[in-house]
C-alpha cells in the first residue's frame, strides 16, 4: 500500500458503534459531532426499551435497536449483542451511560477496541454513586475518565480524563449537572484521537502517535 492509499484510507470516517442505557446524552453529543470528528455511527443499541436515547436516534435518523436485558440470560445478552455488531462491523464500541457489566468473553472479542466514560477520577470509585462519593470523601476535585474496557470493572487503562473543582454548596445532583458537559467534550475529543487513528492499546498500555503514554490525557490541557 503506498502513502497516498494510507492517508486516503485515514480519511474515512471510523465506524463508531454506541451502547446506552438511559437519556443518551454523551451520544448525542458523538452523534452531532460526528462529521467534524470524522465518525459515522451505524447504529446505537440499548439494553433498555425505554431509553431516551432510543428516542433521539430515531428523531436524527440513526439506526437503533433494543436488546432487552430481561429477555435474556447474561451470556445470551452477549451472544445477541455479538450477532448484531457482527452484522455491521464497528470498529470501535463506544459504552455511553451503559448500564450493563458485559461478560470475559464479549470484553475479550473486543479487546482493545472498546472505551467506556466513567464519571470518576479513574481508579477513584469504580461502579456507581461516584457524585455522592466524592462529597463523601471531600474531595476538592471531581472528573470523568475515558477508559478502555477489560474484565475488571472500570478498570482499564485510562486514556483521558475531565476535571471540575467541588463547590461547598455541591450535592450530588448539582456535580452530576456540572461535570456532564465536560463529560461530553472528554468523550468526543477521545472518540476523535481513534478517528484520526492515532491512538491504540498495545499490551494493555496505551501509545498515542506511536509513543507510550504515561499518564491519562487531560482536557484543556493535552486534548
């Protein structure tokens, strides 16, 4: 292949699948920046049949469906999920407010092709309740964290990360509010470092532009 192919091959737009499970706020976002980021999306996917996200798809014209989880088992939920990726081809899965822990096996098909955002200061407060958490705990800092998926729980290498100070008079609600805007122009600036493919995991350690990357990139700063 010489440079002239390689580099109008780069200009394709990368085919993003987005995996949601409620409002759809972060692809909403991808979505609308999907042609100056140079993404397509060919379909986004719930695991919830009332997902707002569902709703704005249709209204933008993405192909969506629902994978209802109560219908299946775990490892069937997988095997259905699987089927329909493989009918499209994506090649990168985006979990957007997915609530839903995918099993080893479906994490290790698609192993370093997988990012989740995480609305956490990775490794701080993996799981859920991270907004409460971090009041808990009186924390002066709050973020997000764009991460690739493994078989630990937010527990992959951390790609990028948002930050936002914590008020005094913060509560759960009022970070959740603050922090989402930064969550979304976190995920699509990463989402944009695989457009441009110029990022990628090699033995569980992230190189961008064919260096290794040492610490979690930082909006504002490095993105």
């Amino acid at each position: 292949m010489n440079a002239s192919s390689t580099t109008a091959e780069r200009r394709q737009p990368l085919s993003v699948a987005v995996l949601i499970s409620g409002r759809g706020s972060n692809f909403r976002a991808l979505h609308q920046a999907a042609d100056r980021i140079g993404i397509r999306i060919p379909v986004v996917i719930s695991n919830r049949p009332d997902a707002e996200g569902l709703k704005y798809a249709q209204t933008a014209g993405v192909p969506a469906c629902c994978i209802d989880r109560r219908k299946y088992s775990r490892s069937a939920f997988d095997q259905a999920l699987q089927a329909k990726l493989d009918s499209l081809q994506p090649e990168l899965l985006v979990l957007a407010g997915f609530m839903h822990i995918l099993g080893d096996a479906f994490v290790a098909d698609w192993s370093a092709r997988m990012i989740n955002i995480h609305p956490s200061l990775l490794p701080k407060y993996p799981g859920l309740n991270t907004h409460r958490n971090v009041l808990a705990n009186g924390d002066s800092e709050h973020g997000a964290s764009v991460h690739f998926v493994t078989a630990k729980l937010d527990g992959g290498p951390v790609i990028s990360q948002c930050r936002i100070p914590v008020m005094p008079e913060d509560s759960p609600q009022s970070l959740a509010r603050r922090l989402l805007p930064e969550e979304h122009r976190l995920l699509v600036r990463t989402v944009e470092l695989f457009a441009g493919r110029r990022v990628e995991l090699r033995d569980n350690l992230i190189c961008l532009d064919e260096r290794l990357l040492n610490d979690a990139l930082q909006l504002d700063q490095d993105l």
